[in-house]
C-alpha cells in the first residue's frame, strides 16, 4: 500500500484492504471523485451493494490527474486485482495499451469499447433516457426554452443533448434549445462554478428547465436552478433528493449495475461489449417522492408510451455515436 501510494503520488485516494485474497476486484474512478452525486458515485454505489451482498471487500482508487491512469492501472493488475473495472472513456487507449500484458486479468470499462480478449466494454444508450427527459422538460416548460449543460465537449455528451432535443421536439417542436459545455479537458467534469454561471446565463435567454449532463460540474447548475426559480434535470445517479420540488426528473444511467454485476462475475467475467439500453433498463428517468407533484399523470404517460415504443423498437433516437448529425439540434 506504501508502495502504491508512493507511486501513484501523494494526492492519489487508494483504498486497499489488508488481508484479503488476490481475486479480490477493483475499480478505478475518473476525475470528479467517487462521491461527485453523480456518474463515479453510481459506479460506487455498485460496488458497495456487491460488497454488502457479498461480504466481500474491493479495493478502489480515486483519479487526481490524468497522469496517473496508466500507472494507476498497471498498479492494480499488478496486485492481483481481479477484475479491475475503470469509468470513463478517458480510460480507452491506456487499457488497451495495458490489458495486453495482463491476459490473466479481466477488465471492465464504462462507456468505451476496447477490442481486447480480456475486456469488456459497457456502453449505454443514453440517447434514449435523454429523449425520455427531454420530453419531461418540453412539457413542464413554461416558456417554451430549455437549456442543455455537458460537461467535456465530446461525443458521447453530444449523444446525450441530441437525445435530448429529440424528446423536446417531439413535444414542441417549436421549442428553443440552449446548448452549452464546461469546457474541452477533463477539467470540465469538475467545475461547478461554471456550472452555476453557464445555468444563469441559460435562464437569462428564456430557459426554465435546464439538463445537467457534466458529472460533478453538475452539481451547480442544479444549485443555480433552484437559487434561481427554474427547473433542472439531473443525470447518471437519482439527483432528484439534492433538490427536492425543484429537479424536474434525473436520467438514470445504471453505472451501479455495470459494477455490480462485472464484480458478481468476477474473475469469470464474460468479455464483449455489453449494451445497457431502455429495454434492459440500463437508462431511464427518476421518479420519486422528491420530484412527484412535478410530473403529472398525462406526463407520466406521455413518457411512458414513449418508453414503450423505444423498447419495442418502433421509435428509434438518433444515436449522435454513430452518426454525427443531429436532426433536433444545430451544435
């Protein structure tokens, strides 16, 4: 642990368990820290439902640079660690550089596909979750203006705004679209003062219900939102509780279910890509005691059929990764 800790630097967070056996999994957050409310907080909150289900014990490390991600890996599947689940795409080209010289160890990654035998790639449909808010969004509108804040501009993100829009659209499609992001490094997950200022600049061109997809950055823009007297829409974990009568729905991206069932596996874990979409419940939206005077029943149901029809397959999103148009939006 001395050792580790030594490598991967002073300000690296590493959690390791004395005692336990080889086998025993791990994971590795991205930047933003495990406990941002949002994408690295689901992905712990997998892992601690195997560990309590279980009685096992993982260990955990928690990204400070991204200098650190190919040591940070290299460490953990040199202590026996089996699997190593990482989140994030940021993640992709330093597993496929390192799972090569591991073929013992199985990996598991979150929202990248990495071609390599010993891995397996989740990715999600986000694009259908965000169409089912966007809808919600469209219709609790008041003035006919609704914001979207990403984190990085990359494409995944885009692929969550273009859901988004789509569902908007697809109730008014005269609907106003206000489309910002962080920023262009990693640092944009993580900064949510300008969360805050990019939500107020929203409100300020009309919006009144903004979407939040920018990890811990959006922790602001919801805090703006309520300070402010307008509606937000969490994202990745239920992040309706932050706010209560005030975030209109979360899209839930299920990276607790990614985690917990890549640690069930274990060191048997089944390598491929694996597709966590409407139908297997990998996306959705949050409702709950916190956010229910805000849905009404025609609401509800308008969503739902909605969710009926992408899951039957009759309603298909645009899908911003595969093709990098979008219909309901000019980015």
């Amino acid at each position: 642990m001395t050792l580790m800790k030594t490598l991967l630097g002073a300000a690296a967070t590493l959690a390791l368990t004395a005692g336990v056996s080889l086998a025993d999994p791990a994971i590795i957050f991205d930047l933003g820290g495990k406990f941002d409310k949002s994408f690295n907080e689901a992905a712990f909150n997998g892992a601690q439902r195997w560990a309590q289900e279980t009685g096992g014990t993982f260990k955990e490390l928690e990204m400070q640079s991204e200098a650190q991600r190919e040591q940070a890996l290299r460490r953990l599947a040199e202590s026996g660690a089996n699997p190593v689940v990482m989140t994030g795409f940021a993640f992709g080209d330093v597993l496929n550089k390192v799972a090569p010289d591991f073929p013992e160890t199985k990996f598991a990654i979150v929202d990248m596909v990495v071609e390599q035998p010993n891995v397996r790639s989740v990715v999600f449909t986000e694009n259908e979750g965000s169409y089912l808010v966007g809808m919600l969004a469209a219709q609790a509108s008041k003035t006919g203006t609704v914001g979207f804040i990403g984190g990085m501009d990359i494409p995944l993100i885009r692929k969550f705004a273009c859901g988004y829009a789509e569902g908007v659209k697809a109730v008014n499609p005269d609907a106003k679209i206000v489309v910002n992001f962080t920023g262009t490094t990693p640092a944009a997950w993580n900064d949510p003062v300008k969360g805050a200022e990019l939500a107020k600049g929203q409100k300020a061109q009309g919006a009144d219900v903004i979407y939040a997809a920018a990890g811990g950055t959006g922790i602001g823009v919801l805090q703006a939102a309520a300070d402010e007297g307008i509606l937000s829409i969490g994202v990745d974990s239920n992040q309706n509780y932050l706010h209560p009568g005030k975030v209109l729905t979360s899209m839930l991206k299920r990276v607790d279910n990614a985690v917990y069932e890549a640690f069930k596996e274990g060191t048997e874990l089944k390598t491929g890509i694996v597709v966590m979409d409407l139908k297997a419940e990998g996306v959705g939206y949050a409702l709950d005691d916190n956010n229910r005077p805000l849905i009404t029943a025609d609401m509800e149901a308008a969503v739902n059929a909605a969710a009926g029809k992408i899951k039957a397959g009759e309603l298909k999103v645009h899908d911003y990764m595969t093709d990098d148009s979008c219909p309901a939006l000019k980015f």
